[in-house]
C-alpha cells in the first residue's frame, strides 16, 4: 500500500514562524547538515504572489541553522536577467546573509552530467548543479501561480530553475518528463508552498494578485502541487501534474489533509487568456527546432516582445 501523502493547509493571517516550525519538525529533515533552498525569483524585483518573500526565507534559514552547518539559497540566471541582480533586488541575499545561510547562483556552479539510460523520451540526460546534488536535503518554496502557457506553476516547475543554463527555455517541448525528471532526482524533503498572495489570469508574473492568506506544506511536491490545484479550482489531471502521477503510480487518495479542507479554501481562479501572442509561443514550445529560433538570442527576443506589444498595447516579458 502507498505511503500517506500528509499535506497541510493553514491560515497564515498573521505570523508565520509558527507554521514553518511545525512544517520543518514533520519533515525529514533531523540530522541534514547542508540543506538546499529553492526560491522562486522567476523576476528581479521583489512583487508578493510572483517573488518568494524574502522574509519567509529569513524565518526559515534562521530556523534551520539551528540544527544545519549549512543552509544554501539558490537560483539559476533568467533568460534575460542575471540571478545576481535579483538576489539584490529582491532582498533575497540580505534576509538569507542575515539569517545565517549564503546563497548560490546556480549557473555559476560546477555542473554535473546526470544521464537517465532508461528514458522513453529526447531527454537522455541533463546537467545540474553540484550544489544541489551533494545536499544532504532540499526544500522547495514556490508560490501559487497559474501560468499562460501550461495553465499552472507550483512547486515541481519551480524546480526548473534548478537548471543551471539560461537556455533552459530550449527544454520547452519536453517540459513533462523534464519535470518528471527533476521530480524524481531531487525529491525535495519539503515543500512550503506560500499561496498567502496568489497569481491568477497570465501568470506567472503578468497575471492579477489574489489574496488567499494560505501556506500549504508537505513532504511530497507532487502531492502539495495537486492539493494547491484543487484550492484554485484548477483541474490538475489537465496540466502537466498528470504526467508525473501516472509515471509515479501516484494516487490522488493517497493525500491526506490536514487542517482546512480544500471545500473551505478553494477560490476559483481565473484562467490565463490565451490571445494570439500566447497562442504563437504555444505552438513554438511545441517544436525544438523552432524554440531554439525565436529563443536563439535577446534581441530576436526584444522583436517578439515588440510584436506583442503592438498587439496588446502593453509591455510583456517572457520567462
């Protein structure tokens, strides 16, 4: 029989050490002295429901330095924005310093060659950071976004960003079993979900905010991304997350939830519009080839942007 999935949903209307500690004493964490942190810092300026909050991590980093020798905060560069500028930006570096841990970006780290010998699909292999690899645990902290091109981003893509090459963008046409793949190899210790500001419309970072006041945690990434799902009103089986359960053999009624149930917390959300320009990245994340064209460099980039912009009347960015 499949172990239990516990994942729980809490209020988070005021402080939330409380809720971290508890999230931090149910996981496997005893005993790991170098942990790895996984933000989202899919911008570089700090805006609540698109940027993990850097406060957040103060609390968890300080927490975890307790116990750990070592806790690492790390991001890859953007495709057209350094990691650096938005760990200064964001306020990431200085609450993580301040807590005790350092940060990493990860594509300045060694890199490792990862081969997956038994794969059914293009990707053979992947090269991943050292860093994350040789920790003794990681932890994933997401937000609770839709996401225009794949209806919805959580924790297992936040995992993306654990590829250490700004063309990363080129892996488009095979996002599911990447993500499998990340899934599988990193299997994140914990995940703290903080949806207290949601991301709905044409996320992940141009889409409208919505208050919901929620951190969800959970020692499986998979299971918290179903729950978070069924909280917006999301039909999880439609997304990516399909993919990954039935690779997994995972179970939806293998979750248990702990807390609020999802009846009281759920807000519909609303759908990302898929206009013309939306429709044309679509269609171009379907063929590698073509990704590899439109996304060869940021000035073809910047024409793209162009053209949409002229479309909608209004500035857009591509992440």
């Amino acid at each position: 029989m499949p172990p239990t999935k516990i994942v729980k949903i809490c209020q988070a209307k005021q402080d939330i050490s409380d809720i971290l500690k508890e999230a931090v004493k149910n996981s496997d964490l005893k005993g790991k002295n170098r942990i790895f942190i996984k933000p989202n810092l899919s911008h570089p300026e700090y805006l609540p429901g698109v940027v993990t909050d850097p406060y957040l991590t103060y609390l968890l980093v300080s927490l975890l330095r307790n116990n750990a020798q070592e806790v690492i905060v790390g991001e890859s560069d953007g495709f057209n924005y350094p990691c650096r500028v938005a760990f200064q930006k964001t306020g990431m570096e200085a609450a993580v310093k301040k807590a005790g841990g350092t940060i990493i970006n990860l594509s300045e780290d060694q890199i490792i060659k990862v081969k997956f010998p038994e794969s059914n699909t293009p990707i053979k292999h992947l090269f991943l950071p050292k860093t994350i690899l040789d920790a003794d645990a990681r932890i994933d902290l997401p937000l609770m976004k839709t996401h225009e091109f794949m209806l919805y981003s959580g924790a297992i893509k936040n995992l993306f960003g654990c590829i250490p090459s700004n063309r990363r963008i080129y892996l488009h046409p095979y996002l599911p079993a990447v993500f499998f793949y990340l899934y599988q190899l990193f299997k994140p210790q914990l995940t703290i979900m903080d949806a207290r500001t949601g991301i709905e419309g044409n996320g992940p970072t141009k889409g409208k905010p919505v208050k919901l006041n929620l951190i969800i945690t959970g020692t499986d990434a998979l299971a918290v991304d179903i729950v978070s799902t069924q909280v917006m009103g999301l039909k999880w089986k439609e997304t990516y997350l399909n993919y990954i359960a039935k690779k997994t053999s995972f179970q939806e009624e293998d979750i248990q939830i702990q807390g609020p149930q999802i009846s009281e917390v759920k807000r519909e959300f609303e759908l990302p519009r898929i206009d013309l320009p939306v429709k044309a990245q679509m269609e171009i994340y379907k063929h590698e080839y073509l990704t590899k064209f439109f996304f060869c460099s940021l000035d073809v980039v910047k024409l793209f942007q162009k053209v949409t912009l002229a479309y909608r009347g209004k500035t857009v960015q591509f992440v």
